[in-house]
C-alpha cells in the first residue's frame, strides 16, 4: 500500500513538473487586430512622407495619406510613433493618380469612371531584415461620370487609402 503511494505521488510530481514546463515554455499569442508583432522585440514605428511623384496631383493627399497611416497603426498596434528611426519604418510615395472609363452608356458616353491610387513603400524592420521589402500597393474607386470628380475626390481618396493602408498593414505586421 505504501508503495503505491509514492508510485502515485512521483507521476502526480512528474505530470505537475511537465506540466508547468509546457505550459511556461509555450508562448500562445492572440490578437484582434490582425497583427502578429512580438512587443518584447519590437516597439516602435516611424513613417517619412509620402510624397506626390506623378503627373496628376491633388495637393491634400500627402497630408491625408500620412495621418490615416499613424492613425491606423495606433489604433491597431501598441508600437510607438517616432519621427524617425523606428523598429520598423515605412517611406514611399504615391506614384499613380489616374482616372479611367469603366463602363460606357447606351448612348456612347462615359457612364462610369475609375479612380486609382498606387503607392510605392519601403519597409524596413530593424530587428528582422528578412521581412524588409519595397512593394507597390494599389486600390481603385468607381463613380458615375455625370459628377465632377472635384465633388467626390476627398471620399474616393479616404476610400482608395483605406484599402491601400490596409494592404501596408497587412503586409508589414499581420505577417501569416
């Protein structure tokens, strides 16, 4: 009887012992956002501007493009925002600005139109080059060609950089 009470109580011992190794050698992480950044490792962002490089421009996105980029990884990240020297860091510019005909009405007229924005972006991660990279991201929006595009343009744009942002975020830190 006595042995099996220690028989017993050495697999309670050795179960609690793995037990408590697993359990603290295994890192589960989940996040809600999409993101799959270690906080221990990395920790802060920076953005340069985003210049306008091309043939069409309308002044207001560089501005627009920059405070949608900080504010959704702010919103959705914990990384600091630094004016430079970031962990990770993001530079670029808009390169594409452009209007197209989709579609054509019964009449031979324009009846839709097409925005599109591409953006240029350089990403570096100081703390794991192999995820470095310089990719083109872009997005378009459709509106009817009765209006002027000086009427819709500030909801296209916020539209259209909402996707690309998406896109960014998805590409830099909701790495799967």
């Amino acid at each position: 009887m006595v042995w099996h009470k220690k028989a017993i109580s050495a697999t309670l011992i050795t179960v609690a012992v793995i037990g408590t190794i697993a359990f603290t050698a295994c890192k589960v992480s989940y996040s809600f956002n999409g993101s799959s950044i270690d906080y221990n490792v990395t920790k802060s962002i920076s953005f340069d501007k985003f210049p306008i490089r091309c043939a069409y421009v309308w002044s207001p996105m560089e501005g627009m493009f920059y405070n949608a980029l900080a504010d959704a990884y702010s919103q959705k990240t914990k990384l600091k925002l630094l004016k430079r020297n970031g962990d990770l860091q993001l530079s670029g510019e808009i390169t594409e600005y452009s209007q197209t005909n989709k579609s054509v009405s019964a009449e031979g007229y324009s009846a839709q139109t097409q925005l599109k924005i591409t953006v240029n972006v350089r990403f570096i991660n100081t703390k794991n080059h192999s995820q470095d990279f310089e990719k083109q991201f872009s997005a378009t929006a459709d509106y009817d060609s009765k209006l002027q595009l000086t009427a819709v343009q500030e909801q296209l744009v916020t539209e259209i950089f909402k996707d690309i942002i998406d896109q960014i975020f998805n590409a830099t830190v909701a790495i799967w």
